[in-house]
C-alpha cells in the first residue's frame, strides 16, 4: 500500500507546483508558480496566465524543473511497479530471490532519487535563478530574495514578498517518507518474497 500511495503521490506530484512566490502591494497582488516540466503560471491585477520558463528569463530554472518532472514520474513508475510485484508475491505468482533482491535494489534507488530531488531543487534553484537574472532583479537595489533563497519573505516599501516550496516539493517529500515506510516493512516481513535458503556452511 505504501508504494501505491508513493506512485500516487509522484504522479500528483508532476502537477503540481514545486515553488512560489507572491507579492503584494497597496491593495495589488501578483504570484507565480512554478511547475515540473517547463511551465510557469503568473498571475497578477486580476489576470494572469501559463507561459515558459524561457518566455519568464529562466531557462536554467526550467531545466531544473524539467529534471524534477522526469524524477517525478520515475518515482512513481518504479512505486507502482514494486507495488505490482510485491501484490504477485502475495499471490504466490512470484518471490525468487533474483526478483526479490531487484525489487528491493529499485525500492532503494527510488527513495534516494526522491531525497536527491527534494535536496537539489531548495539548493541549486537560487543559484540558477542568479544565473537567470530575471529582468535584472538579481542585480537592483531590492532586497535579493528568490535570488538567494528558496524560502523567505522581504519586506519593504510598503511591499511585501513571500517564496518558498509549493504543495509538489511537499509531496515529493511525502513520498520518500512512504518509499523508506515499504523499505522497511519488507525489510522486517520480507513483503516482497522468501530469504535465500542458506547451507550449513553460510552459503
């Protein structure tokens, strides 16, 4: 169940916004969300609207999503695909130890490649944003920002500022929290098939 709901998570999690930020000012407001993949919705003044990251002047930052999409749905491929076997296991249609042992090896992999992306996006994204320099917002007067940090609020001017990770990154998070969960139950109850039969000499 725990590796059905990871799937689940990594897919939903392809959707959804991995980060924001929202301005407000005398009675205005704008936002932008940034997606997996290479879309940005930006909002403000009672419009607003999808368009690129290239389109906005990030096309580092783009990249880094586009990775965080393909992360995504390799999370939640491999879940469903160790959720399928372990439910074969079950059944008795499967459990060798080769078989075991990779779905094991994928259930690990896919914990770290979810800690790597929950790791990466919060440290390389304000690096890349500098690199961007959004319509030279990394270089003005204002107070840095999205520029050096992942999270934070400004305040000044009588404007208001707040950033930081968006319901995606969350989810990724929650993911790998279910990912080391099935690790662990199949560790202690071997969920996903019998142990190798051992000799008397240990082999």
């Amino acid at each position: 169940m725990a590796c059905l709901a990871a799937g689940l998570l990594g897919v939903v999690s392809a959707f959804t916004p991995w980060w924001y930020t929202s301005t407000s000012s005398s009675g205005t407001s704008s936002v932008a969300y940034f997606y997996p993949g290479g879309s940005i919705y930006a909002g403000g003044g009672g419009g607003g609207g999808i368009t690129s990251y290239a389109n906005y002047g990030l096309p580092s930052v783009g990249l880094l999503y586009a990775a965080a999409w393909v992360g995504a749905f390799v999370l939640a491929v491999t879940s469903w695909v160790v959720a399928g076997y372990a439910m074969g296991v079950s059944r008795g249609k499967w459990g060798s130890v080769p078989g075991r042992r990779t779905a094991r090896t994928a259930l690990l992999v896919a914990m770290v490649v979810g800690a790597l992306l929950a790791l990466a996006v919060p440290i390389a994204q304000p690096s890349l944003y500098r690199t961007d320099n959004p319509l030279g917002s990394c270089t003005s007067a204002a107070p840095p920002g999205p520029c050096a940090s992942f999270w934070g609020t400004t305040h000044g001017g009588g404007t208001t500022t707040v950033w930081g990770a968006g319901l995606g990154w969350w989810l990724d998070l929650a993911l790998v929290v279910l990912l080391l969960m099935a690790l662990a139950v199949e560790t202690s109850a071997g969920a996903l098939g019998p142990e190798p039969a051992r000799g008397r000499d240990g082999a």
